[in-house]
C-alpha cells in the first residue's frame, strides 16, 4: 500500500467513527516523511475549512494545552473534557510525537523545543491555499474571536486582523471578542472593510427595542453544484462576559427555537448542507445538536477545545449532526468534508490540521503583509521587561503560570492581601530562559477595559463571587456556562467541588493559613471591570513597570484550589 492509499484509507476510517492513530513527524516511532501530515487527498463535493479563536496572533507562538480541562455530569470523561495520557488513549494517537505536542500539554517544554513554533498566518495560509487547491469551491470559516488578543491588534483597532484575514481569504465569519471594540467600530469594519469579502453572519444578535437583525443570519451558497447554508451564532452571553456598554440596545442569547426556525427556512429554499458557525463553546454546541433537527454540522469556537475527530451527536429527529472545535491562536485548521449524492449526504470526513511553522513555508505575500502592518510598532514590541526562568502558559481551568504572574505583580504593586485575574482562554506561552517583551505581555492583556482595581471586600463577598463564577464554569445545564475558566486568585487558598450544588461549590477559604471570616474585609486588586466608567491604571502599565523592576521571573508554581469530589475525572491529571 503506497502512502496515498494509506491517507485514503485512514480518511475512510475516520467516516466509519474508527479510530486511527495519526502518523508522527519524527519521535521514536515509526517515522513519516513531514508531508504526510498535511497530505489531505480530496474527498467528497463539498469542502469547509475551520479555523476559530486565533485572538490576533499573526506571528507563529508557543501554546501549551491544558492539563485541567474538566467535565462534570453529563460532559464527565467525555470530549473535550480529556487530558494528557488519557487524551492520546481515547483518540489512539501515539506519545511523543508532533501530534501528540500538537494536542496535549505533555512534556511540553522538550516537545516545544523540538518541534518549534506553532501558528502564525504566514505558515497558515500556506496550509489553506494548499486544501483549496484539492478542494475547489471550498470556504474558510472563522468562528470569532479573530480581532482581539495582540498589542497591534488592540493598537489598530483590529484593523491588522481584518487586513490580514481578507488576504487569507476567509469567507464567513462570526464573533465574540471583537464586539469589545465596540458596536461602532464593527460595523464601520462589516460596512467599509469587509463588503465584498468576508459575510459576517450572527443570526442571534438583534435589536433590543424591535428584534430586528443587527447583522445577517446567513448565506447559501452553491458548491459544486450543491447548495449549502451556513448560519452564525455569535457568542451568547458577550453583553455578560464583557461589557455590555460595548453594545448598547444590542441582545444576544443562544435563540435556539429562532435557529432551527433558519435551518428549516434554508432547508426549504433547498440547501442539501446546514452548517452552524458557532462560538458558543464546545459543551453547548453538543447540547445544542441534542435539540435540533436538520443541521448537518457545528463548527464551534469559544473553549479552544482542539478535538481530533468530530463528534456525532443524535439530533431531536433522530438524525446526526457532526460537532466540531479547532483550538486557538491559529494552530490548528479543520478540514471538514461531505460527498453529497442525490441532494443527501452519504458520507463525510474530518481532519484536524496542526499548523507547525517549520513544515509549512511561510506564504511571501502574507509574510509581507505581517511585516507591513507590524513595522511601526516594532521597537516597542520588542522592548524586553524581564526573563522568565519558568514555563508561562495560561490555559486550564483554575491558573497557569502566566495568572500566577499577573496576581503577583498586582496584590504586590497594589498592597494587596488578594488578587483576582479573569479566567480568559487567550494568551500565549514562553519557555524557560525567553525574554519576556512588551508583545508577549500585550498576548495576555490586550483588552479595551484594562483598568486595575483595588476595593475592600467581605469575605462574604469573596466567596460570592468565587461561587458565581464557578457556577458559570461547572453548571451542570451547558446552556449556563457563560463562558471562561475559573477567576485566577492571588492569595488566597480555598477548596472546591465542581460537582456541588450552585452555591456550595466553595469551601475552607483560608489566607495565610486564617480562615477567611465572612464579616471581615480584604484588600483586594483586579482588573477587566465590565462596569462602565471605572478609572484605574491599565493592566500592562501595572505588570509592565513590576516584570522590569525585577528582571528575572523565577520558576511561578500556579496556586491552584484544593479540589475535591471528581475521582476518576479524565480532565484532571
């Protein structure tokens, strides 16, 4: 069998729900050529190309995936809620491998050194020009969170994404983060910017007084002779996750009886495809799949969930809807595709692309495109503030060391006895003995309400909003999981029971070593508020002026909660 055969039959067992490994770049297996991990012969007649939660990374990064990513109740032990070892067990893949790197946290410093960067639009749009090449006919689909989550990006008003995504060639697109720039500036990007280019598709974004549609809830298109429907679900719960002044008279939520009213509308207008482009979180889209009926995907972004094999979920009809994610930061791109006969699909196959910047080219034009827009910004990016002596990465349920950075220069800077971070996805990782500059500070706190803050709360208080957002992160109804991971927190020790009751999660609050008292107040530092109005010392002023003043970051253990009551859970190491 020659290795096209090969690549075929492993396309043919992924349509089969089978489970094949995936062949490593180098490692001490059985070594394939660098190629075959991007040999994607065509299948099938109709082609999407999925790609969601970049936040602005134009240039290739470092990303480590998380080593707590739990699921409780009926998401317990199930995709995406699976880690390390376990993850590589449940889809078969082998250890030590670019994959491997590629899908899990494991040996994370030793892999990243071998198997380089990941990422970077220059190495991406090499990648999706060499799939349309297979694939005539075929769209790009962002799932959002595209324009926000780099210094130049926050610089520009988001103009060096919308610049370097109409040169990638994405087609439709929906969002979340980039409604923090404001309801002004996204439409003065949709109607200057993006006419003729990009469809920006959000059929649950309406007009709070009227109802009526703030932006276009979908597009047919025909492929290869058959017609497709792609709908947009921007983010559900944006006006509460970030400031809702951002948007004002504008209402969000997840609509579902207005969806399914939309794919029953673009089933009778004949498509024979309905894709959902969702950014409402992984757990959502299978809950979501669970009650509708006629859709034939969810390509879903939001919980930068990096999931190898679409996951078939049983429709209200009795049919199947296939859901997806494609990670973040530009690592990843999902190649979903469904050969389509007689206006009914027979069969489909997906592959989730890693994006390794020393396997694909960089593109020239897109190369000098980055340059261009990132030229004026170039001695301030790369202005170094400190070193780190220690892995910084931020992604996972409770902190990474990255969160650990930020409480500490806060409740430091701010005399603080607490601090709290927001649990955001966003931000990329440094290796030990990386200088750490202005660009890599800007990846962890480029936001438009970067105010720093410093007020005295209860302890009542503090286990509120401790409480609170964990409900958020561990309801056991997907459809109140509004998003993000758990606040980041300085200080302070407590313990926790993700499959606790709403308001009892929490327990055993302590600071150096006291119980926290319920009457008692607490200096506590933050920054992000959603509050219009709030003054405050931006978040990279704060932690900017702290990094320099200590030069060297040493080896940051993140303070995790003591949590209990998950034994057995597959998303915990």
């Amino acid at each position: 069998m020659n290795r096209r055969e090969f690549a075929q039959m492993l396309g043919l067992g992924v349509v089969a729900g089978i489970s094949l490994p995936l062949l490593n770049g180098c490692g001490r297996k059985s070594v394939a050529a660098a190629g075959d991990l991007y040999d994607l012969p065509r299948f099938g007649n109709v082609h999407f190309m999925h790609m969601t939660d970049a936040h602005a990374q134009l240039m290739p990064v470092y990303y480590r995936e998380p080593s707590v990513n739990i699921g409780v109740h009926g998401a317990r032990n199930q995709s995406p809620h699976i880690v390390g070892e376990a993850f590589l067990k449940a889809y078969g893949l082998p250890a030590d491998s670019r994959i491997a790197h590629a899908l899990t946290y494991l040996d994370f410093n030793a892999a990243a050194a071998q198997f380089g960067r990941v990422g970077g639009f220059a190495h991406l749009a090499t990648l999706v020009k060499q799939v349309r090449a297979s694939r005539p006919g075929s769209l790009l689909l962002d799932g959002g969170d595209l324009w926000q989550g780099s210094a130049t990006s926050l610089w520009t008003k988001g103009q060096d994404m919308v610049d370097a995504s109409k040169a990638l060639g994405i087609d439709i697109m929906t969002g979340h983060w980039e409604f923090t720039l404001g309801a002004d500036r996204v439409m003065e990007i949709i109607e200057n910017d993006l006419d003729g280019h990009i469809e920006f598709l959000a059929h649950n974004v309406k007009d709070f007084d009227f109802g009526d549609a703030i932006f276009a809830s979908h597009t047919m298109r025909e492929m290869n002779g058959v017609p497709v429907a792609i709908i947009g679900q921007a983010f559900p719960y944006t006006p509460i996750a970030n400031p809702g002044h951002f948007t004002p008279g504008w209402t969000f939520g997840i609509q579902e009886r207005e969806l399914q009213e939309t794919i029953n509308k673009v089933r009778s207008q004949g498509a024979q495809v309905v894709v959902l482009l969702s950014h409402n979180g992984a757990d959502v889209d299978i809950k979501l799949a669970s009650r509708l009926s006629g859709l034939d995907a969810i390509m879903g972004g939001h919980t930068h969930d990096a999931i190898p094999q679409a996951i078939q979920v049983k429709d209200s009809a009795g049919g199947q809807t296939l859901v997806t994610n494609a990670g973040s930061n530009g690592k990843f791109l999902g190649v979903l595709d469904f050969d389509v006969q007689a206006g009914k699909i027979k069969q489909w196959h997906y592959r989730l692309l890693p994006v390794f910047a020393d396997l694909l080219p960089a593109d020239p034009k897109m190369a000098a495109l980055i340059d261009r827009v990132r030229a004026p910004y170039l001695d301030k990016l790369n202005t170094t503030l400190a070193t780190t002596e220690g892995l910084l990465y931020r992604r996972g349920n409770f902190n990474g060391s990255f969160d650990q950075l930020i409480v500490d220069a806060l409740m430091e800077t701010k005399d603080a006895e607490i601090a709290f971070s927001p649990g955001f996805r966003w931000g990329t990782s440094l290796l030990p003995g990386d200088k750490i500059t202005v660009e890599d500070l800007m990846s962890q706190v480029a936001i438009t309400y970067p105010q720093t803050t410093l007020n005295e709360f209860t302890g009542e208080r503090i286990k509120f909003i401790l409480e609170d957002v964990a409900d958020n992160l561990f309801n056991p109804d997907p459809y109140y999981q509004q998003g993000g991971d758990m606040v980041r927190v300085g200080g302070l020790d407590y313990t926790i029971n993700p499959n606790a009751d709403s308001g009892n999660r929490i327990s055993e609050m302590s600071l150096n070593g006291k119980p926290v008292e319920a009457s008692k107040t607490y200096k506590v530092a933050g920054w992000a508020p959603v509050a219009e109005g709030v003054e405050g010392e931006p978040i990279w002023d704060v932690v900017g002026n702290w990094l320099a003043s200590k030069k060297t970051v040493p080896l940051l253990e993140p303070k995790q909660p003591r949590i209990v009551g998950l034994k057995d859970n597959l998303g915990l190491v």
